[in-house]
C-alpha cells in the first residue's frame, strides 16, 4: 500500500466522472476543513493481508492526525501512487473497515465518492508534517 497524507485547512471535492461502472451515481460536491487527506493505493500484494495492512494504514492515519492536531480523517482512494493495483473491491472494504476503525477510536471521518475521478481542492499549509508519504 502507498499513502500521502496530506494535512489540508480546506479540502473539497466534486465528482467530475464515474469510472468504474458498478458505482454509485453520485453528483454533490463536498468541503471539510481542518483534516488529514489520505491518499490511499492498495497494492496488489496487499489483497492477502487484508487485517493487516488496516491495521497499518489506520495506525499511521491516527499517529499523523495527532501530529496535525486534528480528528478528522478523509479517506480518497488515489490509485496514481503504484504501478500495481489491488482489486476495487478490496479496496473499497479496506476504506470501509478504517473508517469504522477510526470512528470506534473517536475519529471523525469522510469518504471521497469511490469509482470516480473528482476535481479536487487542496489547502495545505507548508510545513513538514502536512505532508507525509508511507509504503505500508
């Protein structure tokens, strides 16, 4: 897995166009403030460990939310990160599953629409720990 969490004092979205059939149609844009973006690749070799790498991936959202002083966590899956890529059903569970990890830890939390590709607005401050790249 590859994830970019990105620390944004704003971040919106709109849904500019559905690329995976089976998902559901989805047209509202949406805006948060104060939150960690995370951009999130699920790899292909990841699809085996599924506990496993939720764990990893909800462990590093947790530690850089708190480093970036926030409880609000964003989910987005970005597969521009690997070459190698894990199935979308895999990938839309393993969302799933740390969403609900993270809110039973009392974090708040928000899911980018899955399947499609958004026109995205990013406000980041510049300093170091708003920005930070992991290989899971």
């Amino acid at each position: 897995m590859k994830l970019l969490m990105i620390y944004s004092n704003k971040f919106g979205y709109n849904p500019a166009l559905k690329n995976l059939e089976n998902a559901e149609e989805i047209t509202e844009k949406k805006s948060f403030e104060n939150c960690l973006v995370a951009f999130i690749q699920a790899e292909e070799k990841d699809e085996g460990n599924m506990l496993s790498i939720e764990k990893k991936l909800v462990k590093n959202l947790k530690w850089a939310a708190k480093k970036n002083e926030t409880n609000f966590v964003v989910l987005h899956s970005f597969a521009h990160l690997s070459e190698s890529k894990a199935s979308p059903e895999f990938t839309k569970n393993l969302f799933n599953n740390a969403e609900t990890r993270l809110q039973n830890a009392n974090y708040q939390t928000a899911q980018t629409p899955f399947g499609y590709f958004l026109d995205l607005e990013v406000n980041a401050p510049g300093y170091s720990l708003a920005r930070i790249f992991k290989s899971l």
